[in-house]
C-alpha cells in the first residue's frame, strides 16, 4: 500500500484516459493533493510515462497502465494490475472518452458502436471491474464524466449526446445501487474545455464559444479536474448520484 511522507497510507485513484487533457490534469491534481495515481491509456503511452515520470519525481506513488477501456478482458487486467501495485482502490474516474461529430445520417454503424464502446460500456467495464473491491471494502468513490451535450444534447453530435447522457443515467442508478455500500457515485458534465478533444474547432468557432458562455470564455482542464477530485474526495461525503457542471454557465 503506497505510503507518502512520514509513512502515512495515501488514498490510490485509478483515473482512464489520463495521458492527457482532463485526465492528465486530473492525476497531477489528485498528486497534489496526496493520492497516488494510475494513470491509465490506450494510445499514448510516451505522454503517460511521462506524466508517471513526472509525479514520481515529486515523491507521488503512481503507475500507467494500458487498456482500452472498451475492452472488458483489457479493464479487468488494468485492475488488477493496479489492485496488485497499490493493493487498494480508493477512487475511479471514469474519464476516458471519444467525441464524433457529423450529421446523423452520416455516422455509420462501426462509429456508432466505438463511441457506445469507449464511452459507456467503458464506463460499465470500469465500474463493474473495480466494485466488487471496493463493496468488500465498504469504501470507496468513482466520478463518470459526462458532458453538458448529455445534459441538453448537441446538433450534429447527435451519437456523443445520446453516449453522455447514457453516463449521467448510469451514475444515478449506480449511486443508488452501491450507496448502502457506502460507495458514492457522481458525474461532471462539462463545458467547453481547452483540449486536443475540440482540436476540429478553428479559434472563430472557439470565439463564438467563449462570447456565448457567461463567464466569456471556455474552460480549463485544471477547473474540469478540481471538479471532479471534490466529488471524489471527503467534502462531498454526502454527495452521490449528483452531476456538477463545470461550464461557465453556459449550460444552467
Ligand atoms: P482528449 O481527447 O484530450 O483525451 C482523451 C483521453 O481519453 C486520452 O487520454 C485518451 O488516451 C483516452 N482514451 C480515448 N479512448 C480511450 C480508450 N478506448 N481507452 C482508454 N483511454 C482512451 O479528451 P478530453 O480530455 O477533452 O476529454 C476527457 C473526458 O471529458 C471525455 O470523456 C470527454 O468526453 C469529456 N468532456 C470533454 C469536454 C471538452 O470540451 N474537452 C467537454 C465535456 C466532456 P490515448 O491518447 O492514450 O488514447
């Protein structure tokens, strides 16, 4: 069991798609506050050694671990590498995504399936893989993250829409499901935010964007992530079943 300064045994989060964006900032933000990190990836293994490298540097315990989320064989090994590494799991983001954008009568039935495959069945995998540890334990907290198109739905994301809100549902039945295990289960629903997922948009379209949000402008993974690392933590101990939106007030 991973120990920080002082041999005191820190809290171990499992975060998905970690190897950049929201999940990156997610696991320096959990390292920063005293967890230690698996920094899971499918694709980009050089950017999450580097992030491991990084974390390790400052004396945080943490890992990367390759799996393709949409892979229930490929999550339940990730789990168990990481139950084998940290011998606890404290926390899971459910944080790895894909977005397709097009007109729905454009999206063919191979997108379709990927995008249902990583984005929810992901999630389901994730979840199911990391419960039976966490029920044993009567302890524990996992954060879905969603989208504000799975709140209100997006023209021209129509399959990314109908997949987050599918997540926001998934989280209330579960929170309510696991709750008497003493598992909490909350979802962030964001906004636009500052990552290689809205690499498509031009800077007018990120333009429009910013001047439509009350706030003006879009956001940043690092506000995405101490999002989610307070549901996940002890100051929302009463908190489960519950979506935060972190989205300027575009979306209220
Ligand atoms: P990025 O595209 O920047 O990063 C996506 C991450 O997910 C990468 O680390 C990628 O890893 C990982 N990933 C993708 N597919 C898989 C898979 N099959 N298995 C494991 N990991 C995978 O996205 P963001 O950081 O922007 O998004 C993170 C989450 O936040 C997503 O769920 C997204 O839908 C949601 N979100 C994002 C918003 C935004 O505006 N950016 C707004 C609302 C919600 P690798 O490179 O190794 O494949």
């Amino acid at each position: 069991m991973p120990e920080g300064k002082g041999g005191i045994h820190m809290k171990c989060a499992l975060i998905t798609g970690a190897s950049r964006g929201i999940g990156a900032a997610v696991a320096r933000e959990f390292a920063r506050r005293g967890w230690a990190v698996a920094v899971n990836y499918s694709k980009s293994e050089e950017r999450a050694n580097a992030l491991v490298e990084e974390l390790t540097a400052q004396g945080v315990p943490a890992m990367a671990v390759r799996a393709d989320v949409a892979d229930r064989v490929q999550v339940q090994e990730m789990v168990d590498n990481v139950l084998e590494k940290f011998c606890q799991l404290d926390i899971l983001i459910c944080n790895a995504g894909v977005s397709e954008v097009g007109l729905v009568s454009e999206i063919d039935e191979v997108r379709w399936r990927r995008i249902f495959g990583v984005n929810v069945d992901g999630v389901h995998f994730c979840c199911q893989a990391v419960l039976p540890h966490m029920i044993h334990r009567k302890a524990g907290s996992i954060v879905t993250l969603s989208s504000m198109w799975g709140q209100v739905g997006g023209s021209c994301e129509v399959a990314y829409s109908a997949t987050k809100g599918a997540v926001i549902a998934y989280t209330k039945a579960l929170a309510k499901e696991v709750g008497p295990s003493n598992i909490r289960v909350n979802c962030v629903a964001p906004g636009v935010i500052d990552t290689e997922m809205n690499g498509r948009l031009t800077r007018e379209d990120l333009a429009a964007l910013a001047d439509e949000t009350p706030l003006c402008r879009i956001g940043t993974p690092e506000e995405v992530a101490r999002t989610v690392a307070f549901l996940a933590s002890e100051e929302a101990s009463f908190l489960t079943g519950q979506t935060l939106s972190p989205n300027g007030g575009l979306v209220v």
